[in-house]
C-alpha cells in the first residue's frame, strides 16, 4: 500500500508540455485516480511558476513530464524541448523527484476517450492537454504496478 512505501510518489502533478499550452493533472493521494487541473497559457511567460505553485498548493511529491519520443524509441526536436523545460522546473522546484515517461500517443488516445464521451473536436480544445496529462498520469501509475 502506498502509505506504507518510505518515500511515497503521490500526489503526483502530470505535465503535458506543448508550445502553446500546457495540459496539467494530478493524482490522488494514494495514485488510484488521475484528474484534470487545468491548461496553463505558455504564451503568457509564467508556466514554471505556476507549476510551481500547483506544486506547494497540492503538496505535489512527484512531477511526471511527457516526453514525445518518436515511434523508433529516439528523441527529436520536440524532446529537447521537454528535456529543457524540465530543466527550468526542476532549477525552480528541486526538492522533489521529476519523471520523464513516454508520451507517445497519449493525445490521440485522450481525444478518443473525449469523443467516446461525447465531445467534438471544437469541444475538445479546452481541454485535450489536460486529458493528455491524465493519460500520461495513468501510464505512469500502471508502470509503477501498485505502489
């Protein structure tokens, strides 16, 4: 059971790091469920802030970041992107642990499962990169198999 783990990773914050926006979501307290936050404007030049608020509001333990690794396994320009921001992030907040996890077709699959609840594509905007980050959220905490 998480609470008995030394160093439990919940709650956990869920990034999906895009030019423009920025899906986030987070865990419960003992990683059964993930659920959106909100989308953060990159446009106006306080998403790390934010973040780091989220961060200290939500007693955030571990900050899991979707990484867009390509279909062959490497990584590209938008990579380096994410692998930079992170950096920034964790300049800024360094006192807790920062996962990267493959975010391959988590949005496709997050619009899918909007559609499948009855969203259209223009429904969708607002919200995608949240659901991004839930799906990045929920691979993760099945990777980690129960703890």
């Amino acid at each position: 059971m998480t609470t008995n783990h030394p160093n439990p990773p919940h709650p956990a914050l869920g990034i999906d790091h895009g030019e423009a926006r920025i899906g986030v979501a987070a865990t419960d307290d003992f990683g059964i469920l993930a659920h959106p936050v909100e989308t953060i404007d990159q446009t106006k030049g306080d998403a790390i802030e934010r973040i780091a608020r989220l961060v200290e509001i939500r007693k955030i333990r571990t900050l899991i970041v979707g990484l867009p690794v390509r279909m062959d396994g490497s990584e590209g320009n938008s990579a380096a992107k994410v692998r930079a921001f992170a950096g920034l992030l964790r300049e800024r907040i360094s006192n807790i642990q920062l996962v990267f996890v493959d975010e391959t077709l988590t949005t496709a699959s997050a619009a899918a499962k909007l559609r499948e609840a009855g969203r259209k594509a223009k429904q969708q905007k607002a919200i995608i990169d949240q659901a991004a980050a839930v799906e990045i959220l929920n691979n993760w905490m099945e990777s980690l198999g129960g703890q």
